[in-house]
C-alpha cells in the first residue's frame, strides 16, 4: 500500500453535540481520545464513516431534538453510535431505531470509543496522531468549559438527572488545574466552571487534599476558586447553589481573582415552591445574603433560572416571586415554564397549572426581568468596561463580552472602531455607548 493510499483511508467521525455545556463537554473528551487515536473530524454526515450523536434527554422536547438528530443522521448516513443522556434509557432509541450501530449512557467515554473501534478501526499515523495541547474544543478558542464533577447528590423532583448520571463525583483538584493550565497555555482566555452543583465540588471526596504549585490544596469550592485565580485567565462559576460557604468566594471576585459573576440556578422563590422542588442550599435570607455580597462586591452580576407553573404553585406564589424579583435585581434570567418530565418525581404532585396560566405568568416574569435588565443595562452607559473579543467582522466592527456577560446565555457588547491588530480572545477596554434591554454598544477605548 503506497503512502497516498494510507492517507486517504484515515478515518473519519462525524459528531453532533446536543444539550448543555456538561454534554458539549463530554463531546470534547470523546473526540479529544478519538483524534489522539488518529481519527478525524467532518461536520457533514456523507463524508463519515459513523457519526456519533451525543444526546440529551433532560426535557421531553430535548428527547424529540434528539431523537430527530438521531433520524437525520441515520438517513444522511445509516451508521449512527449514540451517547449521552438518552442512552441512559437506550429502549427509547431502539425502538425508533433497530439499526443503531451502539448505544451508550452518559459518561460512558470508553464505551463510545470501543463503538467507534468496532466500526471503524484506528489507523496509527505519526502525522495524524498528533493532537493540539488542551484537547480539541468544540467552542471557539478562547473560551472553555471546564468540568469539575459528574453527577449530583441532590434530588430536586423536577428533575432526573441524578438517575441518568448519578451521585456527585468531583475530580481531584490536582486534576482539574492541570486541564486548566494545558488550556490556558493553548490559548484559552476565559474559563467556565461547569458540573450539575459546582459548590458542592468535593464533598464526595471528604475535601482531600493535594499539591499544586508547591501547597497543598482541598479539593473544595473555595480552593479550586483561589486556585483559578491564579491563572490569570476569567474564571466563570456556573450552576452554584448558594450554600453558606459561597458567601467566602466574593472577596475573590472583589479582589479580581475570579469574575464577579454567579450563576445560581434559584428556581423559585416561594418557600412553598422550593420545598415542592426539594431545592438545595438554604434558600432562606438569600435577599439578605444578596444585598451582603453586593456590599463587597458591586460589580456582582447575578444570573439564575427559574421555572414557573411548578405544581402547586398559586397566584401568590407566582406574585411572591415577582415581588422577590424587584427587590433582589437579578441581572440576568432565564425562565422556563415547568415540563412535566417522565420519570421526574413532581408528576406525581398535585395541583398540577393549567398551560394557558403557565404562559401567561412566563409573560410577566419576563417583563419584570427585561425591565430589570433595562434598567441595569442604562445604567452602564458612559462607563468603560473590560471586554473579551469573541469576533472581528474586519472592518473595525467586534462581537465582545464584558464580565458581567456569559457566552451564548447572556447579551453581547458590540463595537466600533476595533482597532486592525485586535484580535479574537483579546481582553480590550470599550467605553459603552448606548445599550438595548441585553445588549451594549460601544468603542474601543485602547
Ligand atoms: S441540583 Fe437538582 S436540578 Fe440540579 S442536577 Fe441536581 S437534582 Fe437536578
């Protein structure tokens, strides 16, 4: 076999990620092993040899997204492997679809791998083995997600994603601030702290303790936070319950370490409500606590979700959110109406809400939010800002977060008379402008 006939055999994976960050990251281990074992990448079906469908199956609307990718895939191409958060409950593929290739669970890295050796065996090739430092990223290059821990020791009864990945099992620190370095020494500007409760980080693990640049660190929340720190990079916290130790890690982000940035998944605010919802974290006094860390952090951004027409929840449950709403400024919300998921324990709850008046409380919960948001994003007009430049247009145009802006979820800084040398991952000042209900405008301030 001539060297020609050996390069044009290499083989080739097609891979549709689907879901949240903790899948998209699971999508990046899987294709980070597979291209260390020589494979390649294609973004169309009709070129792969078997295309990977990493799924998710947290809502019943994601399950429908996911069985179409599914669909798609087997008729673009026939040979399908499916992983992720289906997988979990395979029977549901299966019976759509006889002729997938495998099916594996959330987590199942190895198994997803071995399905691809099955399929289409690795070549080994010094010049195709050769993997870029930090793994392959399916975001741009300058951002990552980070994951610090699978699973969750919670049981909130909407939700079932303690059945489908289980109890929380946090990675070593140690682990976790080497893939933080190799990111950052590839490139990375800013990175994103992702698990299913990212203050719960190491717990499981009795807070063990490990060395990292000569001290010993506890595989803990605030550890792993002053650790970041000291990169020298944005450090984003994700998906934090607001536990009392929480309250440690503002001082960091006053003092710059981290970004002043939490996003805490709230939910709700009724008592009432959270305790149908079995909510971690104590949700008492959080208003208080709230204001308290806006005291020693003013920049404080506050991002969170919230579900409405959760069962039971009244009229004066709603109209307590709201009011709780105005008095807490959460900066930035998502807001979903409540999915009565299969398998989630709240089906069984009564006083199940009518859609008609979940629709119509998602309406006025998302007015007060863009009021809020207005409001705060007026506010900004005039300052000057720290931004990272996530895309130059070339023509003195840029798309830029500032601190306060989370990729994809949050709004955008836009600007003009970008200078020709900034580049994509650049932290830049920009004065701002003007400002719509999400979104800044600005200029480049250098
Ligand atoms: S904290 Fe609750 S909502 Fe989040 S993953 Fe755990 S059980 Fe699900």
């Amino acid at each position: 076999m001539s060297d020609t006939s050996k390069q044009l055999s290499v083989p080739t994976i097609g891979v549709v990620s689907l879901g949240c960050p903790k899948a998209l990251v699971d999508s990046e281990r899987i294709m980070t092993q597979l291209r260390s074992e020589g494979y390649q990448f294609t973004g169309t079906h009709n070129d792969a040899d078997v295309v990977i469908v990493n799924t998710c199956g947290f809502l019943d609307s994601a399950k429908e997204e996911s069985l179409a990718a599914i669909g798609k895939a087997m008729k673009d191409n026939g040979r399908v492997i499916v992983t992720g958060c289906m997988g979990a409950e395979p029977e549901q593929i299966t019976a759509k679809y006889p002729n997938i290739m495998a099916v594996t669970g959330p987590q199942q890295y190895e198994d997803v791998v071995n399905a691809v050796h099955d399929a289409v065996p690795p070549v080994s090739d010094p010049f195709i083995d050769l993997i870029p430092e930090g793994g392959l990223k399916l975001t741009p290059r300058h951002y990552a997600y980070l994951k610090i821990s699978e699973g969750c020791n919670n049981r909130c009864t909407f939700c079932i994603i303690p059945k489908l990945r289980g109890d929380l099992v946090s990675r070593p620190i140690h682990h976790v601030m080497f893939e933080a370095e190799k990111l950052v020494s590839a490139g990375v500007k800013e990175i994103l702290l992702i698990s299913q409760d990212t203050s719960a980080y190491g717990i499981d693990t009795k807070y063990a303790e490990y060395p990292w640049k000569g001290e010993r660190r506890k595989t803990k929340f605030y550890d792993l936070c002053k650790a970041m720190g000291e990169l020298g990079i944005w450090t984003r916290l994700h998906y934090v319950y607001p536990y009392p130790h929480v309250d440690d890690v503002i001082p960091l982000m006053a003092d710059g370490h981290i970004l002043p940035y939490l996003d805490i998944p709230f939910q709700h605010a009724s008592p009432k409500v959270l305790k149908a919802m079995k909510r971690p974290g104590n949700q008492e006094k959080v208003l208080e606590r709230i204001k308290n860390w806006r005291n020693i952090c003013p920049d404080l951004t506050i991002r969170s979700t919230f579900i409405v027409g959760f069962p039971g929840e009244t009229e004066d449950d709603f109209e307590y959110l709201l009011e709780w709403m105005q008095e807490a400024q959460i900066d930035r919300a998502g807001c979903f109406k409540y999915e009565n998921v299969a398998g989630a324990p709240s089906r069984d709850l009564e006083g199940h809400v009518d859609e008609e008046v979940k629709q119509e409380r998602w309406e006025r919960f998302m007015e007060i939010q863009r009021q809020i948001s207005e409001a705060k994003q007026q506010a900004k007009i005039g300052k000057t800002l720290d931004v990272i430049i996530d895309e130059v247009d070339g023509e003195g145009g840029a798309d830029a977060r500032s601190k306060a802006d989370a990729p994809e979820i949050d709004g955008k800084v836009l600007l003009r008379d970008v200078p020709k040398h900034v580049k994509a991952g650049d932290i830049i000042r920009a004065t701002i402008e003007d400002a719509d209900d999400y979104d800044l405008f600005g200029v480049a301030a250098l």
